[in-house]
C-alpha cells in the first residue's frame, strides 16, 4: 500500500509508528543543545567581559537611613546628579541621612587571592566599573597589611602604577616593616566583592576596622573609605574646638587641615592635623586608629543603625590611604603605643611648667618693665616672661625697637637675674623691606641668596604675601638650607636679646591675604574637584596657593606640615643656640610628632565661660595626639575678661602644664597683679599649690617622654570599665593619682564632682570624701578663693617647698604626700635631674626613686642616681622636709615613727614633728630637714 503524501509531496509521517518518530526528534533536540552550548560559549565570556567594562547597575536595597554613606558630599545634590555617578537616590525621612548614597556594588573587587608574605598580606585589587565621581579613577590599587607588633597593624593602599605623594620620612619616620608577628591581639578578614577588609580584636571579636559599610573609592584627588566602630564612644580627631571630650555621633562632619581660624567652637579646622582617634568599646577596652596622610580631608561621623555600630567616613583629597591600628587594651596603652609610632613627646625644662605671663603689646621697655615688677611684688610664683611681635622694630623676626623697648637686652638680664625666663615670638613671614635706618633686612638678603623661601607654581619665583610687617616671603622649612638660615640667625639674635626659649606664630603658615600678591592660577590644585568642609571658599583661604613648591612637595600636599616643618627647625636652632640645654619650644600648628620637639597652645580664645570649660577638652584630646606640653591662654586671649572669670581661670591655669596667662592689646591687662587683693591671694596660693605639685608633674612628663603616657588625662583613663567616666570633661586628672574639679560657671560656689570607685582624700586636708561618694556625683563647696584637688587612694606624690621661681624651688626641701587605698597600700615614683640638660635621661644622669607604702611604713627606693653621685650645692643635694599620710588607721593617737636609712638604723621623729588627726586618719611630719634624709639614699619611715 503506498505511503500517503504530505502536502509537499514528501512522504507523511505515521504518528503512530513510534520505531520513526521517536529517533527523530532525538535529533533535533541534540541540535538544538548544541546550538545552545554553542551560544553559550559565545554569550557567557561576553557577559563576563561586561561586567568589567560596562557600567554595573547600582544594588540599592532597602536600609536603615543611618547607615547610608553620603555618596554627594560636595552639597546641591539632585536625583539626576546622582544616579550620574551611579548612586542611590532616596530622600529621608530624618534630618541627617544623605539622599543620594552608595550602592552596595560600588568600589573594588579582589583581583585574585590574598597572599601571604614574611610581613602580613599583600592583595590586587580592581575597581568595580561604577560612574566616576570626580574623575580619574584608578583602575587598579596594592592592598598592604603588615603585622608589625602584637598591638600594632598597618593597613595601606596605594596605586602600583604610579608614584603618589606620601608624608616624607624626614617629616615622620614609622617603623620598617619586619616579620609579621606570631600571635596579633587582632585577626583580619577579607571580602571579596566588593572588596571590604575587616580588623576584630581577637580576645572579645570587636571591630577595630571594618570597611565594608561604605564602598573604596581611590582617584587621583579623591580618596574615600568608610569603616565601623566598635561603640559610640569616640575620642579625638582634630585641632578643632570639640566642646565635648566624646563626639557626637549624629552627623557630624570634621574638616582637618591646618588654619589660622579662631577657636570659637563652631566646626573650624583649626591649627593642627591630627586624624587620629580612640574607641571604647563597651567593654572598657580601648582601640585607636590613626591615617597618615597630610592632605585636606573630611571626617564624618554617623549613628548607624539600632542593630550596627557607628560609621567614620574618611574623604582625602590627596595621598594614600595610609592607617595604623592599635590594639590598647586600655586607653594609656593606646596613646603608648601611637607615639611609639610618631615619637615619644619632648622632655620640657623644668622651668618651663612654671607660670608664664604675656600680652600682646607692653607699649614699651617701661611698660613691660611695670608688669614684671607689680607681679613679682604679689608673690606670685612667675618664672617666664614674653615678648610677643610689639618687641620688634616694624615686625620682623631677629630685631627689637630700639626706640620703644631701649634697654630691652638689660630687662631680659634682670629677669634672669631674679631667676627668670624670657621667651620670644618669632613668626615664619620675613619681610622684603629695608630696616627703618635704611640698612638691608639680612634675614631676608641671606634668606634670597641660599634660596630658603617658598616658590610659586614655575619652581623658580618667591611666592609673595602678607603678613604682620607687610610684604613677605615665607621660608621652607622642609629645605635643609633654610634650616640652616634659621639657626644662623637664631644664634646671632641670641647674641642680641638673649632669650631662653622660642615661640613660634603664624605657622599653618597664616597670610592676610588669599594665596600671593599675584592671585592663585585657575588649576586642579587651587581648585580641586572636591573641597573638604574647610575654613573659607577656597582652598588657599588666607595661607598659600597650593600649586607652590616646597621641598617636600607641592604646598597641596604639604600644607598641614609647614608648622611641623617649622618646629623641627626651631628644635635645631635651639640645640645651636643652647647645645647642652632644652629650652622651651610652643608652636601653634602642628601634625603627628610635632609633641616630639614642642609644645603647643589652645590659641586665640575669648574670655569666657564656655571657653574655659572648653579647654579642658583640648588638653585631654592634645594628650591623645602626643602633645602633653599643652595650655590655654588663661583668663582669654580676645574680649575683656572679669575678674571673677580671671580668678576661676587662674585657679584651672595653675593645673594646665602649660600654664600661661596672655591676651590682646585691645583689651585691658589681665595679669594677676592688676585684680583685687582677694583675687591676688587666691592666685597666689593656687600657684604655690602649683609649684608644690611641681615634682610630680616633671616626673610624669618624664614617663610621658620615655613612655608616651599621658600627663593630663580624663577619668575614662583610670577607669574605663566605670561606665560613668566616659563623658566626664569638666574634671581632669594629673597623671593617674591627682583629681582637679574646677567651677566653670559664673556665680558660682558649688561643683558638681564626680569620684569613681575608689578612695579619694581632699588635697589640702587629706579628709577622706565625705558620705557615700564612691562612684557618685557629688556637689562639693567651691567659694570664689578655692579650686577641689583630691588625691587618689594607693597614690604617693612627691612634692617640694614652693618659691616665686623653680630656680628657687628647687633648692628647698622635698616632701612626699601618701594616700592610701582600700589595702592600705600606695605607690609613687619621682625623676629628677637639673631641670634643662637635653641628654640627662641618655646619660643616665638622674635621680629616679620609688616609692612604696602599707600599714606600718613608707619605703623610698632609689633605683638611679646621678652621675658621680651629689656633692654640696648639687642640683640633688636636697633632704625630705615633710611626709603626710593620708587614710592611714593607727591604733593610738600619738604614734611613734622611726626614719632612716633602709639598711641603717631608724631614728625616732620628735615627737613636736609628728601630728596625727586619728579621726581623719591623717599623719603629718614636719621640719624633718635635721635629721638628715637626702632623696638620694634608700630610706624608711615605720609607724606604730
């Protein structure tokens, strides 16, 4: 029977004969896998080749407004500007959170694996391709991770392919990378894509360092990256006016680059560049992380969500992204271990933590002399006098108006000859004009002639502003010529006027006008294509354009250094002028180590309430950055002050280390001797106080200089478990044994105060804190003539018998204050060499003495002394005067105490010389001079 026929005359198909079918369409289904193999083949690469060059579409899931990362910053973002650069767009609804933030997708992604090396890890990473923000992306980055110390890691990421401006050794030498460490206090992890890198501490996994909140993003001038805390509680970043000690996590946006702007408390980045911070976290352990980079930057700080931790966004302008983390665990350990990184501070002269006193303009040499001689006539203690820039003839550095301060050299020798210092300001700016009698200004003809000063863009023009004496050219102080400028005419200037220590001004470096004489040119350095939340509308507000050269690079980049530059300059210019002494060196700008060569103050406050208050925060977070040697302008530098404000700010002064009244020639005198009597005593006796005191506080700038701890410290230091401490910024410690409560309000004569957990005994009493004060806040009686001092129990301070000037001071008898703790135990160390030798500590040519204390005796070790041991009008030739005991229980009300050598026989303590307040627990020994104790020998004193 013949086939049927389908319609094209093929034969038709017998649906029901399966032994045909079923093969057949085998057939065309293996052709049709294969031509599906075959376009995948084609497709997949392709897709894969996409991904990496076409734009990737934003991931913008749904999230917690508080954890957006503004991907905007600039301001007068819209929808279209945007998702132009590939971000997301959602307005909040909370005042805070950006409209427009990062994608998910956005940043770097890991390009192969993370490698091991003999320092840490090393990875590639390659950008992801999102839009541009401000163009030039680099496309593919070295990630860094060196495990440098147990307590210490370094994370850096740069550009491979080309060469980046990084702070210069010569500015900050860190430590070469060595073998990575066995056993860290942190592990690190990585992700992938996008490529976060994530520090925990080990023994508790808290955050230390975690970026994968907001994306990477590396440009040419551009540089952003987001990272995690481990808690709320964060301390540092600066130089700004932080009217609190612990920031405000509630978006809050810190510029950081050196500027000349008034520390009024509203945002401004002011002298310093220190973009360094610590976190608590809960736990009362402590973490900190500092960025190496000296380029303008913004730091913001976001809440993040109810679940998450708070963010710190980083967006540098320049550089690389250069970090150290430090692992504490206690906050002492963390400011230790960052100035083991930067440098250890410097070990001021002796006389240099006395009270100091200037004003800007005397008038003249009768002037000046007047103030120096009513003060001295109070008996007050004053040991430095300044000269501030009235002193010059037209305001130039290396010269003194002889017309209005005639005999200026001979006041500077009484001074000295009543054991007094004298300080002068000299500013960077030199002036290109003549002298007044016609003659050449040397500094500026020498300075012209070895090529010291600034250049403009070309490399080959002195940059030209204005300063104080008019026009002027500002020196480079990151060229070795200028350095050598300097202590030239630092040497030959001391020959004029000769002063004992240097005072350096102006130096972010400050101009009144904006970039030079010739304008700034319209380029990408100028005008960057982002400008961090600075001072001014432009980059170059009232300092130099930032296409000008200097040695160490472009101003752009070296900006914030010219202050930390100058200060390394002026360090070896004193070392020229004085090469066997330390002499005193305070700078108004500064960067991380600048606390290795000077001291520094708060600047130009106002005489006023807040400012007073708000200085105690500046002196905590200067600590954290290095700078121990640190104070405010007592009684305010701008405004007229009252004397009540005086009074109060004299009393907080008198406990800064570097405790200074100076103020404005437009406001009237405010030094000590110019108030009431009642006003003259109470700073009298708060200086004597001071004076005191001084042992102990030369002994912890000793183990600030060898140790890097801190001399003024918060609570929070001593006990960061007590929840309570981590707010407290209105009290302060010296060291970890001496509590100060000041009044900072007017009208006043109550202080709230707060005590942790521990005994605390009145400073002038040594009564034992009245009530249930342990781990309270308690209102203490504070009349106008009184500022609250406690001593902490377990603490033995050394002390001596004040003077008008420690030239003085140090000549009298020693003293010893033990307070006991809750065992009945204390302990104290004291240092003490000349005062002023700049290698004492490296020769080993000191007294160093411990102390040790319980129930029934005082001991005093002494573990160094100085070489070739004291002879008669030795600087240690000095016997202990006094002793007191603070919470010491005795058994009977007129005890017997023995004093002696610790290997000799014990001499009984007459019993005119012993007082015991047995219902204060107070033991007191006076005029112990004859028996012949000398701090430089082993000794015991036992009571029973």
């Amino acid at each position: 029977m013949p086939a049927k026929e389908s319609s094209s005359g093929m034969p038709a198909e017998d649906p029901s004969d399966a032994k045909f079918s079923r093969p057949r369409w085998r057939v065309v289904l293996i052709a049709a896998c294969a031509v599906v193999v075959a376009l995948l083949v084609i497709i997949v690469p392709t897709a894969v080749v996409l991904t990496r060059t076409d734009r990737l579409h934003p991931v913008c899931p749904a999230m917690d407004e508080r954890e957006r990362v503004d991907c905007h910053p600039e301001g007068k973002a819209t929808r279209d500007r945007c998702e132009a650069r590939g971000c997301c767009w959602s307005p909040p609804a909370a005042q805070g959170p950006p409209s427009c933030f990062y994608p998910t997708n956005h940043g770097y992604e890991l390009d192969g694996e993370v490698a091991k090396t003999a320092t840490g890890y090393r990875a590639r990473l390659r950008r992801l391709k999102t839009p541009t923000m401000f163009g030039g992306d680099v496309e593919t980055l070295d990630l860094l991770v060196e495990m440098q110390e147990k307590d210490r890691l370094h994370v850096k990421i740069l550009d491979p392919s080309s060469a980046r401006y990084e702070v210069p050794e010569a500015a900050l030498r860190v430590p070469r990378p060595g073998e990575a460490v066995d056993n860290p206090q942190y592990d690190v992890t990585f992700t992938h894509r996008p490529f976060s890198i994530k520090v925990t501490r080990k023994s508790t996994g808290a955050t230390i360092f975690d970026t994968s909140v907001g994306k990477l993003t590396f440009s040419d001038q551009f540089l952003s990256v987001s990272t995690r805390l481990a808690s709320p509680n964060l301390y540092g970043l600066g130089e700004h006016v932080h009217r609190r000690y612990r920031h405000d996590l509630n978006w809050k946006t810190w510029p950081i680059f050196a500027s000349g702007a008034n520390p009024f408390g509203n945002y401004e980045n002011l002298y310093g560049h220190h973009p360094f911070y610590m976190c608590l976290e809960d736990d009362g352990k402590a973490n900190g992380v500092f960025l190496l980079n000296s380029n303008a930057m913004d730091v913001t700080l976001q809440p993040g969500g109810p679940d998450s931790a708070p963010i710190v966004t980083y967006r540098v302008i320049g550089g690389v992204l250069d970090f150290y983390m430090f692992l504490g665990p206690s906050p002492e350990n963390v400011v230790q271990q960052y100035t083991e990184l930067i440098g250890r501070p410097v070990m001021p002269a002796y006389w240099g933590l006395g009270f100091q006193l200037c004003r800007w303009n005397y008038t003249n040499t009768a002037g000046l002399r007047e103030v120096i001689e009513r003060n001295r006539a109070t008996g007050i203690p004053y040991d430095v006098q300044y000269g501030d820039i009235d002193y010059m003839e037209d305001r130039k550095d290396f010269t003194y108006d002889a017309d209005l301060y005639q005999g200026l050299p001979d006041l500077v020798q009484n001074l000295h000859d009543h054991g007094q210092k004298y300080i002068i300001i000299l500013d960077p700016a030199i002036t290109n004009s003549d002298r007044r009698d016609g003659s050449p200004y040397q500094p500026y003809e020498e300075g012209l002639r070895d090529g010291v000063f600034v250049k403009a863009a070309d490399g080959e023009t002195n940059l030209i502003g204005e300063v104080w004496p008019g026009t002027t050219l500002f020196p480079d102080y990151t060229n070795p010529s200028t350095t050598e400028w300097w202590n030239k005419h630092c040497q030959q200037f001391h020959n004029v006027i000769p002063f004992d220590g240097l005072w350096i001004d102006m130096n972010e470096p400050k101009s009144f006008m904006n970039g030079s004489n010739n304008g700034c040119e319209s380029n990408r350095w100028n005008y960057p294509p982002y400008k961090p939340a600075i001072v001014g509308s432009i980059m170059y507000d009232l300092t130099l354009c930032m296409d000008t050269q200097q040695s160490w690079g472009k101003h752009y980049d070296v900006h914030s250094l010219y202050g930390h530059s100058m200060a390394i300059a002026t360090r070896s210019a004193m070392s020229a002028v004085f090469p066997t002494k330390r002499g005193v060196i305070i700078t108004r700008s500064s960067f991380p180590s600048t606390g290795h060569y000077a001291g520094h103050w708060l600047g130009s406050n106002k005489a006023a309430w807040e400012d007073m208050a708000w200085s105690i925060p500046g002196l905590f977070e200067l600590n954290l950055f290095g700078i121990p040697y640190i104070g405010a302008d007592i009684c305010g530098f701008l405004w007229d002050t009252t004397e009540q404000l005086c009074q109060r700010w004299m009393q907080l002064g008198a406990f800064y280390p570097f405790s200074r009244n100076h103020n404005h020639r437009n406001y009237k005198d405010q030094d000590p001797a110019v108030f009431s009597q009642a006003m003259i005593d109470s700073t009298r006796d708060v200086m004597m106080t001071r004076y005191t005191l001084l042992p102990y506080l030369y002994t912890l700038f000793y183990h600030a200089h060898v140790a890097g701890a801190t001399v003024v410290r918060p609570l929070l230091h001593e006990f960061p478990t007590d929840s309570n401490t981590w707010d407290v910024d209105r009290q302060f410690l010296w060291g970890s044994g001496l509590l100060i409560s000041p009044v900072l309000t007017p009208n006043t004569t109550t202080v709230s105060a707060y005590f942790p957990n521990t005994p605390w005994y009145d400073y002038y009493t040594g009564h034992e804190v009245e009530g249930q004060y342990r781990g309270q806040t308690v209102t203490l009686d504070a009349p106008l003539n009184k500022i609250n001092v406690h001593v902490r129990g377990g603490t033995i301070l050394p002390t001596q018998q004040p003077a008008n000037t420690t030239v003085y001071s140090r000549k009298n008898p020693m003293g010893l204050l033990v307070a006991m703790d809750d065992s009945s135990a204390a302990s104290g160390t004291l240092f003490w060499d000349d005062g002023e030798a700049v290698d004492s500590i490296e020769r080993k040519d000191y007294l160093f003495v411990n102390f040790s204390a319980s129930s029934t005796e005082l001991v005093c070790n002494v573990d160094a002394l100085p070489l070739g041991g004291p002879t008669t009008g030795h600087w240690a030739a000095l016997r202990y005067g006094t002793v007191s005991v603070y919470g010491l229980a005795l058994g009977t009300p007129t005890p017997t105490v023995r004093a002696g050598r610790v290997n000799g026989p014990l001499q009984t303590v007459a019993a005119s010389r012993v007082q015991y307040d047995r219902d204060n627990q107070v033991l007191r020994l006076t005029d112990l001079q004859a028996m012949d104790l000398p701090i430089t020998e082993s000794l015991r004193f036992s009571w029973t």
